[in-house]
C-alpha cells in the first residue's frame, strides 16, 4: 500500500514538472512587448515596399469631383487645371497644404497627399490636354465671351505687359504662372474679383499685384473677357 501511494506521488511530482517546465518554455519562447512592436514595424514597411504607389492618374481621380475629368472643368465658376505647368500646380497645392492660399475646401484635400503624391498628381495634369471653356459643351450655362469687352480688354493687357509672364495671349506662360487663355470667364471674373479684395490674402507675385492695382474692376472685366476669348 505505501509503495502504491509513493508510485502515484512520484508520477504526480513528474506531471507537475513537466507542466511547470512547459509553461516556462512558452513563456520564454513569447516575444516580449518591444519585439512585437518592431516586428509589426517591419511587417508595415515591408509591406508600403512591395505595394506599387499610386500613379498621379488614380490620385488625380480625386480633382475631377470639381475640375472635371483629367482637369477639364465641366462648370463655368470652376478652372480648368489640364495642360497646367507641374511646377505651378505643386504650388499651389502646397499653398492650400500650409494655409497661405485661402479656400472652402481645397486646404483640407491638398492636406491629403504628401509631397511626392503631389507632384504625381501635378505631372499627370501637366500633361493632360487643355480643354477650352468656349468650345466645351457646358459654355451654353456660362457668361457669354463679350467681343467688345474683350478688345478693350486686349489693350489693358497690353499696356500692362501682361505677355511678360502670360505670354502669346495667355497660351503658354513660365513654369510657376497658370495659362489664361481658354479659362472660363465666370471663374476669371471671380478671382480677378479676389484680387482686388483687401481682406483676401492670395499669394501673387509683386508684379501681378501691382498691375491689378492699377486696374478698376470693370477693366479688369474686360481683361477676363479678352483672356476667355482664347483658344
């Protein structure tokens, strides 16, 4: 009897044992808080490695909620951004990125993207074909291009040296200046208006804000309306 009973407490010693060293085992072999933690780090980055970024077509998806399909706008009030030089649009992006250019909506996109997403959305609308306001189906919903206006608006340009930096009318222009010609009228008219607002600060180079100083409000009119008349 007391040889049965010493045979059950050595196998019941050598259960306990083997559990306790088996718990022991697994609690070494568990990785710690901080090895997780650098592990899934890792798993993260390799994985933004093998994942292909998204070109500036598929981000650029996102513009054509407003500038319409591959940056052509589809409503008058709204500009027309295809064809735009890359270095201009990187611009301005980072404008309404940082606050110093004021909007309802473009600040909090513009917050979206990193710099490099940017600029492939910048490359791609750069090359995007240039869709004039006046040829676009949608023109019958616009202000109607003033044929008076916009000769009385050619020799305000003139006189400015608006060519300087907008050149062959407004057709091509430097790499940090949007194209003019073509430019739906109502949104020309808009921002010729914000220009003139004291209240709005809207970033512009020194010799642009001192041709728009010199210019009344309705010349300035004339001077949308002579650009719109563009092809």
């Amino acid at each position: 009897m007391q040889l049965k009973k010493l045979h059950m407490l050595i196998v019941a010693g050598g259960l306990l044992a083997g559990t306790t060293f088996a718990v022991v085992a697994q609690a070494a072999d568990a990785p710690s808080a901080a090895d997780a933690e650098k592990a899934a780090k890792e798993a993260a980055k390799a994985a933004a490695i093998a994942a292909p970024p998204a070109d500036g077509a598929i981000l650029a998806n996102t513009c054509a909620g407003c500038h319409g399909t591959n940056g052509v706008s589809a409503g008058p009030s709204m500009p027309t951004i295809a064809g735009m030089p890359t270095t201009y649009l990187q611009k301005i992006m980072a404008d309404f990125k940082s606050g110093k250019r004021p909007s309802t909506i473009m600040g909090r996109i513009a917050k979206g993207y990193t710099e490099e997403e940017t600029k492939r959305i910048s490359d791609h609308l750069a090359k995007a074909k240039w869709g004039d306001s006046v040829s676009h189906a949608n023109s019958v919903m616009a202000t109607k291009v003033d044929a008076a206006k916009a000769k009385k608006g050619k020799k305000l340009v003139d006189a400015q040296k608006c060519s300087k930096c907008h050149e062959d009318d407004g057709l091509t222009q430097d790499e940090d200046t949007p194209r003019m010609a073509g430019q739906w009228v109502d949104y020309l008219l808009i921002k010729m208006q914000d220009f003139k607002n004291q209240h709005l600060t809207i970033p512009q180079p020194e010799k642009m804000q001192r041709a728009i100083e010199k210019l009344s409000l309705q010349e300035l009119e004339d001077v949308a309306h002579f650009y719109a008349s563009k092809k």
